[in-house]
C-alpha cells in the first residue's frame, strides 16, 4: 500500500507538526517505541503575595515552572534525511516575544517521524492568559511556522 503524501497547507517544508504537548515529564519505552506523557498540561495556576508589586508586563517576572514540550514531526515523502532547526518562540498574552530557544531536528533517510523534547525550566510571565510556543522550523533558507502549542496561566492573589 503506498503512503499518501500529504503536506501542509501552502508549506514549502517537507515537515509536518503533528501534535505537541506540554508535561511535567516523558517517557519512551525501549521495546515498542512509545511515548508516555506524565502529568499533562493545560494550565498553570500562580498565587501572588497580597502586597507583592505589580508585575512588570514589558519584561515579565521569573515564575519556576518545570515542564517539557513534546513534539512529534513526520516527513513528508521524502526518502533522504532532514536536517532542520526549530526555533520555539514564546509569545506572551500580550503577543510580544519573550523567550526563544533552538532545538534540532534531524530525521534519517529511514526514518518517516520524529519526537523532539524542549526543557522549560521557567517563563518570564507578563501576567495572566495564554502563552503560546510557535514553532519555527528553518530548512533550507526557509522559515515557516509549522505549529504552536498553548497553555493557560491563571494568576490568583492571596487573600
């Protein structure tokens, strides 16, 4: 049976962004080659000190969250190895970037998919709301968007 060849809509890479999920950890078993996802994220939920000072949107304030970014990719009809970078940039609520960081993706000729794992080891919050990670691959002399992935961050002050 012949592997349909499907690509992006008006993509120049032969990359595809097949899903990304935020955890506090993963897993691969070594027997099947599956992922386990530990604790799965979709908010993260901050108290403030009742009197502490407002936080400073331009430049945000350090808030120590540990959590990984996992990313499955698949290669679009290509039997020749990829080798691309993606640049995962964190946009604020406010849609200013405020972190960026590389992460490679190499993907054999015999190989068809990949997992790419990105540490978070803090954000600079700039307040409540949500914080997405684009996902910037670069191959080629070529950038495009091939993906996001979002989380919410709820801010409570104590009472």
């Amino acid at each position: 049976m012949q592997e349909k060849k499907l690509k992006q809509e008006n993509s120049t890479i032969p990359l595809e962004h097949m899903w990304s999920v935020f955890c506090t950890a993963s897993s691969i078993d070594q027997q099947t080659n599956n992922v386990t996802l530990f604790s799965v994220i979709e908010q993260i939920n901050a108290t403030r000190k009742k009197d502490a000072p407002l936080i400073d949107v331009k430049n945000g304030e350090p808030l120590p969250v540990q959590m990984e970014l996992v990313t499955l990719w698949r290669k679009l009809g290509l039997d020749e190895k990829i080798s691309a970078s993606c640049d995962y940039v964190l946009i604020s609520p406010l849609g200013k970037e405020i972190a960026r960081q590389n992460v490679p993706i190499e993907i054999s000729s015999i190989s068809k998919r990949l997992r790419t794992k990105m540490q978070i080891n803090g954000i600079r919050a700039t307040g409540p709301g949500y914080y997405t990670w684009q996902l910037l691959v670069k191959y080629k002399g070529m950038e495009e968007i091939l993906g996001s992935a979002s989380f919410e961050l709820v801010l409570d002050t104590e009472k």
